[in-house]
C-alpha cells in the first residue's frame, strides 16, 4: 500500500505523516481512519530524511498488514474457540465458556498492545518513507 502525505514532525529516524482521506475510502472502513476525520496522522520510519513539511510517499509493506491482521483477527478467534474446548470438557456450561472467552480475549489484547508497541519501531512492520515528492516551502531557501 502506497500513500501520499505531508511530513509534520520529524525526530531523528521517524517521521510523523498526515494522510488525508480519499474519497473511495468512505465507504470501505478497512482502514485506520476513525469514521467522520478527514486525516489521520501516524508515525513512519524516515531513513531518507524527509524534513517538516514535505510531501512525501510511505509504504506499508503487506508482510505488517497480514500479520496485524492475524493477530488482531484470527487468534482472538481461536482463543474463543479454545474457551469452549475447554470449558465444555471441564463445566459444561455456557455461562463458563463466556467468561472465559472474555477472559483469554482480555489477556490477549494486552499481550497485543506489548507486541504492537515492539512491532512499531521495526521497518518490517512499521509504514517508511519512501519518497520525497516535493520539498515544503519553510524547506526552499531564497523565497
């Protein structure tokens, strides 16, 4: 997935980028965009140093996309899936398995968070820039 934002902070290694939404994006909702914002800004790798202010290209390479769509998706549902395994062989009763579905699902999403805020400054998993498109103004000299 390429996208095309404005850089507007910048520190060291990373790059804060602003990417507005487009038009065909109002419908899907397979994105981070929350439902009424018109952009949304999120953290990239800037190894090519882009400065505040330019335009630029980011890349999210599919290998995040699939993975964070794993953990997000399917192991949750596995887990639910395991609950009632073992709730059936141990209780046998469907007020267990929802409490214990609720608990692994709990456990995992803060498991979750640990591994996204490891997984966030890796470049495997983390957005880069990979173009600069057009220089900011604050960035040109003589004007």
């Amino acid at each position: 997935m390429n996208e095309i934002g404005v850089v507007v902070k910048t520190d060291k290694t990373r790059a804060t980028v602003k990417v507005d939404k487009k038009d065909e994006c109002s419908k899907c909702g397979m994105c981070l965009f929350p439902k009424n914002a018109s952009s949304i800004e999120f953290s990239s790798s800037n190894q090519i140093g882009a400065e505040v202010g330019d335009t630029v290209m980011i890349d999210m390479k599919e290998s995040g996309k699939l993975l964070g769509a794993i953990l997000a998706f399917l192991v949750p549902l596995l887990l639910i899936g395991l609950a009632v395994a073992v709730t059936k062989i141990f209780f046998d009763s469907e007020i267990w398995i929802l409490v214990f579905s609720l608990i692994f699902i709990v456990l995992w999403y803060t498991i979750l968070a640990v591994i996204d805020k490891k997984l966030k400054n890796s470049l495997n998993f983390s957005p880069t820039v990979v173009r600069i498109i057009r220089k900011g103004e604050q960035n040109e000299s003589g004007d």
